[in-house]
C-alpha cells in the first residue's frame, strides 16, 4: 500500500498525470499505425496488462523482432508490479542480436 501511495503522489505532487496520460490520448489519434517499423524491437507481454498485440500482427509491422516473450505474472504496471522481472526483460531484449 506504501509503494501505491507513494507511485500516486508523485504524480500528484509532480502535476504530471495528464502529462503521463498524453502518450495514451496521441496513440488514439496517430495514423501512422501501420507503417513498418524497421529498427529492432523486443517485445514482453505481461499476461495481466491491457492489451497489446498479438505476435501475427506485431511480425507484420516489426520487421526485426529481436525477442518476444510472454511472461508469467505482470500487468500494465509491469515496472512497478514486477520489478526484477521487468528488468530481465529489457536487459534480455537488449541483448538480443538475432531476429525471430
């Protein structure tokens, strides 16, 4: 409850939550959805989380996925919720030299 509150407050205190919302209200309105993305890219799916794509579709768009993995526990908050494992996450998929 501690962590929670403190996560909350930041925001708060900060004045940042719609700042931290904008990502959310852009993504609504860009229309460059289904341009190829053609650098590497590392995808973790957290079963919990809102969303996200499936990994056809992703292989469609991402042209050089370099990890996808599906974890076991997580959700929206992965980095909060899951920390050492959100940090495996990265690190693995910055380790990543080949593409699937």
């Amino acid at each position: 409850m501690d962590e929670m509150l403190d996560n909350i407050m930041m925001y708060w205190i900060t004045n940042t939550g719609a700042s931290s919302a904008r990502r959310y209200w852009e993504n609504s309105r860009d229309e460059s959805h289904d341009l190829p993305v053609k650098i590497p890219s590392a995808f973790s799916r957290f079963p919990k989380d809102i969303g996200g794509p499936s990994h056809r579709w992703a292989k469609r768009r991402f042209k050089q996925i370099v990890l996808w993995n599906e974890t076991q526990k997580g959700g929206h908050f992965a980095a909060f919720e899951q920390p050492a494992l959100f940090v495996e996450e990265v690190r693995a998929g910055l380790l990543q030299q080949k593409t699937i």
